[in-house]
C-alpha cells in the first residue's frame, strides 16, 4: 500500500483509468465480434452495416490512447478484409499462424 500522499492518489487515479480504458477495449470487441459474426453467417449486407460503428469504436479507443495508430489499423484492415472476402474461400475469420522455432546444434566445447 502506497504510505506517500501522491502516490495513494496515483493509485486511485490508476483505478478510474483502468476502468475507463476496459469500457473502451469492450465497446471495440463488441463492435468487431459483431461484424464477424455478420462475417461467419455469410450476410454481407449486414457485415457492411455494422462496419463504420466498428471503425468509429476502434477510432476512438485510438484516440483515447486505448489502442496504439498501428493497431486501430491493423483491426481496420482485418473488418475490411474479411468482409470483402464474403463469399470467397476468404472469408473465414483470419487464424494467427504459428511461428515455429528451429532448435539450435549444441556448440561442442
């Protein structure tokens, strides 16, 4: 527990803050599930309506500081692929791939 005047009221700003930043992060997941969803039941009308409200929850969580420039972009570029890809082989919801590791030769001694 903070003893220091200033740093007990850091730590209650850091309560508000963090509360405030977890509102945001779930509107934005909210918003992007949602299109994916639209995505995964192949309506792309839907998908297409839903897009600017997912852009305008990823904008400000940018704006906030919530989600850092390369990121809101990323997530942007991620709505807009996959609802173009609707109705192509594309359209199934991106999967991260897996780095693989190349073990290294032991270094004789």
């Amino acid at each position: 527990m903070p003893i220091i005047k200033s740093a007990k009221k850091r730590a209650k700003q850091s309560i508000v803050r963090q509360a405030r930043n977890y509102n945001v992060r779930t509107a934005v997941r909210k918003a992007m599930r949602a299109v994916m969803d639209a995505v995964k039941g192949g309506d792309k009308a839907a998908a297409e309506k839903l897009i600017p409200n997912a852009y305008k929850q990823i904008d400000m969580a940018q704006k906030k500081n919530v989600l850092k420039k390369n990121t809101a972009a990323r997530r942007k570029s991620l709505i807009a692929r996959t609802v173009a890809g609707i109705g192509t082989e594309k359209a199934a919801a991106p999967v991260a791939k897996k780095k693989t590791v190349k073990a290294k030769p032991a270094k004789k001694a």
